[in-house]
C-alpha cells in the first residue's frame, strides 16, 4: 500500500521507505530506502533507464502509483531540464506560475534578481538565451521558498561555458537559501563538485553511496576530486583514462 505524505522537514528531509514503482509489470524502482538530511545536497547517478527521474517525479507528488513510504516537505519545488516557460506569459508571470493568491510582480522579480535575470524581468521567454530561460526556470522553483529542491538534468541542455556558470549558481543559491537538495544528473563531475552526498542507481536500488568530504569551493583539479570521479566512473561502469585517474 502505498503512502505519500507531506511533513515537516525535520529529522528527515526525505524519507523513503520500500518504494516499488513497476510499468507493465516490471519494476524500474525496487524496494528502494533513501534518506535526505534538512539542508543536504544529494546527487543522484546512474545509467540511463534506472529510475533516477521516476524517483524525482515520485518525490515531486507527480507520480503516485507506488508502494511503499514516500515522506517529504510540504514545500517544494521542482525545475526540468526543459525550462517549461509558457511563451504567451512574460517571465515573470513565468516564475508566479501555480502560486497560491495573487502574488504581486515584486516576488517575481526580487526571485528574479536573485539568480540574476531581473533585467529581464518583463521580456518575452522566446528572447531568452538557454541559460537565461534556465535561470528563469529555478527563479520559479526558489519563489516557492521550497525545504526540498528537486534538479531533474537541469544543466543538461546548456553548453559548456553555461553549464559552469549554471552550477556555480546552484551552488551559491543552495548555501544562501540552506534548503535541501536532490540533484539528478549524468555528470558525474557535476556531481562531485555540487553535492554532500553521491547516490548511484542500479537495479531499482541506491546501490553505491560516497560522502563528498572536500572544502568548497572545489578544485577538479585537486587529487582528491580526481579520485571520487575515478571511483564513481567506475560503479557506473566506465573506466576513468590514465590522466582522470591520475
């Protein structure tokens, strides 16, 4: 039987407990048990067609077809890799987008300023860079001032030099705001630099998970961030070159 319930954030910001999700009769989430500290950044790997996204949409209240526990704030939010800006609306009428009320232009735009895009506060989401349109993406997920923040591969689409510039940003925004973090991604990178905490997903399951204990910021280059990447290419799989390694 399956329970999906909205809680305080404290001692747990997410709780999960023998969670199955199955599609046509085949499980893509096994019995899976996670746990999410208030304020902790977790980032969630895995190959492609494990579940990772499943999991996010489950945790973000828009799947529930499940068995098991699944306990999580009441406040959260959720962005996309796709930006999901309705083009007929300016942005910040984008970023007030399923707010309870009327909330006045001033909360877009100070959530706007936040990530950087208050100048364009009134522009059309067609005019917008990717970057920009992803900036304007989290604006809309931070106006919810969530405990928990969903990042299902939101960096994905962008290109290389905006990728950096978008990371940093979550970074920054997540030691500002101090909520609680569940980054989905392919990078392991990524992963490395932003997280606390790194989950691997494997048959249905957390089946690997490292603790990230480096100083921030941090430096890819720094033996040490070499050597977790190495060690995560490796449960994923992949072989890390002489140099990665190194």
């Amino acid at each position: 039987m399956a329970t999906h319930v909205h809680r305080p954030v404290t001692p747990q910001a997410v709780h999960v407990e023998g969670l199955t999700r199955s599609f046509d009769g085949r499980a893509v989430i096994d019995d899976l048990r996670l746990d999410v500290r208030p304020g902790e950044f977790v980032a969630l790997l895995g190959r492609s067609g494990c579940g990772k996204s499943t999991l996010l949409r489950i945790l973000a209240g828009l799947d529930r077809d499940i068995e098991g526990t699944v306990l999580v704030p009441r406040r959260k939010a959720v962005a996309f890799q796709a930006p999901r800006l309705m083009p007929w609306k300016k942005v910040w009428r984008n970023v007030l987008l399923g707010l309870p009320g009327k909330p006045e232009r001033a909360v877009a735009e100070q959530a706007l300023d936040e990530v950087g895009l208050g100048h364009r506060s009134n522009a059309w989401p067609k005019t917008l860079s990717g970057g920009e349109a992803q900036r304007a993406s989290l604006a809309r997920a931070l106006v919810r001032e969530p405990d928990l923040l969903l990042l299902d591969e939101p960096f994905g689409a962008l290109d290389a030099l905006t990728r950096i510039k978008a990371q940093r940003l979550v970074g920054e925004l997540w030691q500002r705001r101090g909520c609680a973090v569940l980054l989905v991604t392919h990078d392991v990178e990524e992963a490395v630099l932003l997280a606390d905490r790194v989950l691997v997903m494997d048959g249905g399951v957390i089946a690997h998970e490292q603790c990230i204990d480096l100083d921030r910021p941090r430096d890819i280059t720094d033996p040490r961030f070499a050597a977790l990447r190495a060690g995560l290419l490796e449960r994923l799989g992949v072989e890390a070159t002489a140099a990665e390694a190194a």
